[in-house]
C-alpha cells in the first residue's frame, strides 16, 4: 500500500492505496463519490472525467499515486458549488441527458471548453470538437450542443463586471466538502 494525500473537491484526504489503483476506482470505492463514472477503462469515452488540478483528465487512466499533492475535483464538488448550475440547467431544459451515465463527463468537459474563453460563444464544430472525447449513446449529441451554446450564449450576455465577479467567486469559494462519517474507508484492502 502506498500512502497518498490529496484534496478532493475541497477536503483533504489521506489514504493507502494498491499503486495499480486508477482515480476513478478510488473516487467511486475508496471515496463513495459514485459520480465520476466507469464505461470503457481505455480513456475514450469520457465517463470518468475529472478535474485534476484544473486540467480535465480521465480518471481511469491516472493513477491514484499520480494524483498524491493534488487537487482533484469531481462533478460532486462543482455541483455542490453552484460552479455548473447553469449547465445542469441547460441540459435539463433540452434533454440533454436521458440516461445520464455521459452527463457527468459531459458537464466537466463543457465547463472546461467555456472556461477557455470566458465571454464567448464557441461556434458549434467548436462545441462538437470540445466534446468529441465524450460518448453520449442516448441523445445523439444535438441537444448537448444545443445546451452547451445556449450557456456559452446567456454567460456572454451577461454584464463584464458580473462575468469577472462570477469567475473571481467561483476561484475564491471554497470547496465544499462531505462530511467524514459517511464517508466508506478510503483504503483498499
């Protein structure tokens, strides 16, 4: 076992885990955060997407080791803080997620793509090429897009000093975090 420390989703953690244990088996088993999600284990279907100091990565192909030191947010932590409220509204108000198994993935990875460039609408290849790393088996993508520039759209609209108050918000609120008792025994056996 290997001891490791990190912060996920605003909470310090420490644990020991197998060095083959990947992120997202310790998110889900170690940590209950059952969000992050497991489809093909190969890193192209974008299920298990994290944010892994800032950067999006797929939880299945890092290392729990690898993520020792760093910051690791999952869709549990931006949702708890109002982070992607917009987002999750946007998918709702198309049906952009019908079984929802994509959806976590899909909200990181398009939070990311809108971080890019605060202000601005991608045009749709640019949403599409943002989220070609995500399958989606149920919607056919449209609606995603659709939901993803619709947000793009109302963020650009809103008044500069609200956007970089947003942003500046967003940067300095702390994480939130779960309370420890319910949390399963972070090592693995």
């Amino acid at each position: 076992m290997t001891p490791i420390r990190l912060t996920v989703n605003g909470e310090t953690i420490e644990a020991a885990v197998l060095p083959r244990t990947h992120l997202a088996d310790f998110l889900r088993d170690g940590l209950g955060l059952t969000g992050t999600h497991l489809g093909c284990e190969h890193g192209v279907c974008g299920a298990c997407t994290v944010r892994l100091d800032g950067v999006i990565v797929r939880g299945c192909l890092v290392l729990a080791v690898q993520a020792d030191g760093g910051t690791v947010e999952t869709i549990e932590g931006v949702s708890d803080t109002g982070e992607i409220a917009d987002l999750q509204a946007g998918f709702a108000a198309v049906n952009a997620l019908q079984c929802g198994y994509c959806t976590p993935g899909m909200l990181l990875t398009a939070q990311d793509l809108l971080l890019r460039a605060p202000g601005t609408v991608p045009d749709r290849a640019a949403i599409r090429e943002h989220l070609s790393g995500n399958y989606c088996r149920c919607t056919g993508y449209q609606s995603i897009v659709d939901a993803v520039e619709a947000v793009a759209s109302a963020r650009a609209a809103r008044p500069q000093t609200s956007q970089s108050q947003t942003s500046q918000s967003q940067a300095s609120r702390p994480q939130a975090s779960r309370p420890q008792a319910s949390r399963p025994q972070a090592s693995q056996p």
